[in-house]
C-alpha cells in the first residue's frame, strides 16, 4: 500500500495541466452549446478546416478518439450539415470529410465566441507578456512533433 503522497514537481505540474484542461473544455462546452455544437464536434472542425485533415482516421488520431466515437461524431456532424462525407477514391472503404457551406459559418461563430467569451476565463489576470511566457513554456514540454 502507498503511503506516502506524490511530491514530484512532474505530477504536480501534470495535475496543473490536467485541471487547467478540464477547466477549458467546460467553458467551451457551456459557451458552444447554445450554437448547437459540442467541444468535440468544435475540434473536429478546426481539425478539418485549420489542418486541413479530411480523413476520419486522421482526425481520430490527431484527437485520441476512437474509431467508433469518431464514426458517431462524424454521423451527427453530416445529420447537422456542418460536414460533407465523399467517398476517398484512393481507398474505396473511406471517406474523406469537408466543411459545408453551414460549418463554415459556424466555425466562424465558434471562434468569436471562444475569443469573446472563453479566453478571457481561460487567461484571467495574465498580461500579454505573461501570456506569452506561458506558451513558450508549455510548446516547450510538446515533442516537435506536435507543434
């Protein structure tokens, strides 16, 4: 049995991070739900118009989400018409994924509602400078590959 409690700065950071994580996805999801759209779904927009990923297995990669969660996903975002599925010519079982007309838009709203509404909760007090420091700090705990 474990008696003692983990004092390492490398957990205590890792919990910082972890909060600060949970933090952010419920304001996302309590500022995009009035827009009718999930953080999830959010995310799987950014990553099909701002990284320019089309497949579905890409997406769920780049995200950590599962095959099946990302079928599901992608199921209620064509249902929303927020994404338009093709079939991928190159691989006659997959499909290759765009924004519509309609999830164009409402990324566009998504992003001036997170500016307007998320980052200020999600940054506080920080001074730009603060803010910068912070992201160079953490870019620099990312593997390069991430970046």
């Amino acid at each position: 049995m474990l008696t003692t409690q983990p004092n390492s700065p490398g957990i205590g950071l890792a919990k910082l991070i972890g909060l600060t994580n949970l933090h952010k996805e419920k304001l996302f999801n309590h500022y995009l739900a009035p827009i009718g759209v999930s953080s999830a779904q959010f995310k799987v927009l950014v990553a099909i118009h701002y990284y320019e990923m089309s497949s579905p297995v890409d997406i769920s990669k780049y995200l950590n989400i599962d095959a099946g969660s990302m079928t599901r996903m992608v199921d209620r975002l064509v249902k929303k018409s927020f994404i338009e599925k093709q079939p991928n010519p190159e691989d006659k079982r997959g499909v290759l994924l765009n924004l519509s007309a309609t999830g164009e838009s409402l990324l566009e709203q998504c992003i001036v509602t997170i500016e307007g509404h998320v980052a200020p909760q999600l940054l506080g007090d920080l001074s730009t400078q603060e803010v910068e420091q912070l992201s160079a700090l953490l870019m620099r705990l990312l593997p390069t590959t991430e970046v």
